[in-house]
C-alpha cells in the first residue's frame, strides 16, 4: 500500500512537470492493470480552436483583445447598451445577417464559410445571406498574416469579419468568429466565471492579463457555465511557462475545457434564448449517446424538433430502440425522417416515416447526422428513443435494389475492421437479401471475423466460415448488417444482393 501510494504522489509530481500522460499500475499478480492518470496536455491544448486562432493572429496587423477581438474606438469591445449591437428579427421570425466576400477568396474558400454557416442555419434561427442592399452587413476579407478576427456584435454599416486565407478557412474558426458578430464575447470571460474557474494568474504575463478580465456586465441569459463552449479558451492559453495552465476549473479541475470541432449544445441553446428563437433543437457532439421524444408530454404542441449529431470523427451510427409514430396518410401529419449531413436539403438517409417500426439502424456518409420530427400536432401519439456512435465503414443503403459486399471484396478483407450496412423498406415494402458468396475466418460461436444480420422479422444471427451453394436468405422491413475482423487471417469475404418487394 506505501508503494502505491508513492508512485501515485511521484506520477501527480510528473504530471504537472513532464507535459504527458502517466501510465501507472494497479493491483498486483493476475489482477494487476495499466491505468492513465487523467491528463489535458499542452500538445492537446494546442489544438482547441481558440490556441489556434492565437498562433494565427500573432503577427496581425489589427488591434486586439482577448486574441481575436476587434476593438471599437466609439464604445467597449464588449458593451451592448440597449441591445444595440445585436442583428434585428425580420418579419419571418429568423435573424437575417447579410454577408458580401473579399474579392481574393477563391470558390473553395467561400464554401468554407457557407458550411461553416449551415449550423447556425439549422439549429437556430441565425440566417446568414449574401448581401443585396442592406446598410448594415458583414464583409469577409483576408490578407497575408491578417489573422482570424471579428467585432463584438453588430457595429452598423459595414463591418469586417477577417478570415486569413491560409489557416482561419477552418470549420469550428470560422463558427467561432461568427458567434462574435452575433454579440458573444468568451465563455470564460462571462461576470460569473470565478465560480466555475479559477484564473492562474502567475503563469500569465503582465502584458497579456487583460485578456482575462472578468465582464461584469456579461448577460448570460441564465443558462449553465459551458466549459464545452466554442468560446472557452483553451486551458493553457497565453501560459508563459510551459506544461503549466492558465485555465483550471473549479471544483473538478480534470473538467475538459475548450472545443476542437464547433458549436456546442450550450451554444445553440445562447443564440436561441438571445434571439428569441422559439425552436426545438439539439446538438449531440459527444463520441456516443442516448436520446429521446415523446409527443404526448405537456410542452409539446406541434411543430418541428430536429437532432444534430456531430461526432468527433468517423461516421454516425444511429439505432432507435423503440418507435412509434402516429399513422396518417402518407406519413403526412406526422413523420420521421433522418438526413445524411447538418440540414435538411441533405441526402435522405430514412423518408417521411410513420407507425410502429422495430429494429431501425442509419448509418451516415460521414461525422454528421439530422434527425427531423414533425408533427402538425393533431394527434400527440408519437414517441421514439435511439442511440448513437461511430462506424469506420458502411452505409445506409436507400436503392430500392443493390449490392452489398464486404471491404475489398472480391480479395481479402482488411483486418480489424468494423463495418454496418443498414436497409429500411419503405412503408409496404419488404427487403429480400440473399447472399451470393460467404467465405471469412471460421471458428467457435464466430469470436474472431464474423458478419451479423438482423432483421425486424428474425432474431440476430451470426455467420462465420465458408457457404459454397447453400442459400442464405434473408427478410424484413428493415436489415443492419454488421461485419468484424480481427488482427489476424483475412479471407475474401461476402457479396450480397438486395431488393424491396411490395407486401401486396
């Protein structure tokens, strides 16, 4: 136990020193196992959005503050007397900001930033558009080495937004600096951050303390402190001794702080409460979760609720555990439908869908998926739950006939891989797949390489070793196929064709 003890204090003594992960046993003999400390180093920090936007702006010519604010000469950077600097509603309910593009960026360079936007455009009711004739707009420019910046807000007139060609055309940047000229300043620079953070004051330079500086005034619109936030600075941001932070939070300081990809829930849910977005909208960033609806509660009275799932990388996987949603012709009064990116003009991944359905799996094209239900709220009886997490490989598959085979084939599969197909039959159809060649490792119960099958009429199966002309047919309104190898012995692998049947 006094060893334990030791090489527990010797490894928190070389976590604050060394800059990396500890790795520490636990227990002894059989039971023994190799456990991390839990570390944030500064390698990782340098990654988050905010660190990034700092080593891009050392060398801009712009005035600014906390890193990435464009000072005013007229008033405080930070100030909004009146609600004066915040974009007005126009007469359909969303928040129009007009945009226009410097010249010097290229069409590659302005998809960036319309992607960028698509977020706000569906989870909010931010609508970012080109510029016609509105007095008050916003202009992108760029020039060597002017860095990532914006105002605070809406100054009036024209107003810059700066996005360095070489390196702020980044997702979560570009976000970042659009939620400035929304009128937000830094999470945690907000009036109450002493209770959730505490500021390391003797590992920042005299010169660069300001940046720290407490707003008094910030309106946080009574949500909860987001450490998560796009607009939290990293925690070792403007340290001036490395491997020591400037950011810890409080009680809890092994908290992650800081955002490497984008928007957080706790963003979406700001810009909604500030604009008076009367919406219903989720954003799930996390590698994997859980959630759920249910009409029939008290606060729904009909409208729309889409799901955003955006994973740090790979693609989505999503199963609904249980679905139910109300009948009506041509799923017309109230649907489902899942889309394969972050809006609804995306790729269709499910239709309009309805009744009860069981054993329902989406996989996405990418890191990105929307899930849309809506409801002309005459009848109530609609609920669904569901999980999400990641893929390496698959796809949904949405042809109303096709082929589905394993990675490479006809040679040999790749080995630790995880793929999942899903198929889901239109209402009043019926999938028919019959597998053409089978060939992967075999071995007891099929622990090593093994392909699953389930379907909405017919138990999980599973299959390993080698079918020559036997035939394995399989049916149902839905089919997930989930294939895995492991480090070892490849084979060829299967080839599987499929169509969609009507039930009459």
């Amino acid at each position: 136990m006094a060893l334990v003890l030791k090489v527990v204090i010797l490894a928190v003594l070389l976590r604050g020193t060394l800059g990396f992960p500890v790795l520490m046993v636990r227990g002894g003999g059989e039971g023994r196992r190799w456990i991390y400390l839990p570390f944030h180093s500064q390698a990782e920090d340098d990654k988050m959005i905010f660190n990034k936007i700092l080593r891009l702006n050392r060398d801009s010519p712009q005035k600014l503050s906390e890193g990435d604010i464009a000072l005013r000469f007229s008033r405080s950077a930070w100030n909004c007397p009146g609600n004066n600097c915040y974009w007005p509603k126009s007469s359909d309910g969303t928040i129009h900001v007009p945009y226009t593009f410097s010249l010097v960026y290229s069409v590659d360079d302005r998809a960036a930033i319309t992607t960028a936007m698509q977020e706000f455009a569906t989870m909010t009711c931010i609508r970012f558009i080109p510029r016609m004739a509105e007095s008050n707009y916003l202009q992108f420019t760029s020039s060597p080495k002017s860095g990532c910046w914006s105002y605070i807000g809406m100054v009036g007139g024209v107003q810059a937004l700066n996005l360095e060609q070489e390196g702020c055309l980044e997702s979560g940047i570009i976000q970042h600096e659009l939620f400035h000229a929304l009128g937000f300043i830094h999470e945690n620079n907000r009036s109450d951050r002493d209770t959730f953070i505490q500021i390391q004051w003797q590992y920042i330079s005299e010169r660069d303390q300001y940046n720290f500086k407490r707003q008094t005034d910030s309106n946080n619109l009574g949500l909860p402190y987001d450490y998560n936030s796009l607009m939290h600075m990293g925690r070792y941001s403007y340290t001036n001794t490395s491997g020591m932070a400037t950011i810890v939070p409080i009680p809890d300081p092994d908290i992650f702080i800081g955002q490497r990809y984008g928007l957080s829930n706790l963003d979406v849910a700001k810009i909604n409460k500030l604009y008076k977005c009367n919406l219903c909208r989720t954003l799930l960033s996390d590698p994997s979760g859980r959630f759920s609806f249910n009409a029939s509660l008290p606060l729904w009275s009909g409208g729309s609720c889409l799901w955003l799932m955006r994973i740090p990388s790979e693609q989505v996987l999503l199963k609904f555990n249980t679905f139910y949603i109300q009948s009506s012709p041509g799923c017309f009064s109230n649907y489902l439908a899942v889309y394969d990116g972050d809006s609804m003009a995306s790729p269709v991944l499910l239709a309009r869908t309805c009744a009860l359905r069981k054993d329902i799996s989406v996989v996405a094209s990418s890191y990105k998926m929307l899930v849309e239900f809506s409801s002309d709220g005459s009848n109530a009886t609609s609920y669904f739950s569901a999980s999400y997490s990641s893929v390496i490989c698959g796809g949904t598959l949405t042809s109303s006939k096709g082929v589905v085979t394993s990675p490479n084939f006809p040679s040999e599969y790749p080995p630790s891989t995880d793929c999942t197909w899903a198929i889901n039959a239109p209402l009043g159809y019926k999938i028919y797949l019959s597998m053409n060649s089978f060939q992967l490792e075999d071995s007891t119960d099929c622990a090593y390489d093994y392909l699953t099958i389930s379907a909405s009429d017919d138990p999980l199966r599973k299959y390993c070793g080698y079918y020559g002309m036997l035939p394995l047919l399989f049916s149902g309104t839905s089919l997930t196929l989930k294939f895995h190898s492991d480090e070892v012995l490849q084979f060829r692998g299967f080839n599987a064709t499929y169509c969609f049947r009507h039930l009459n």
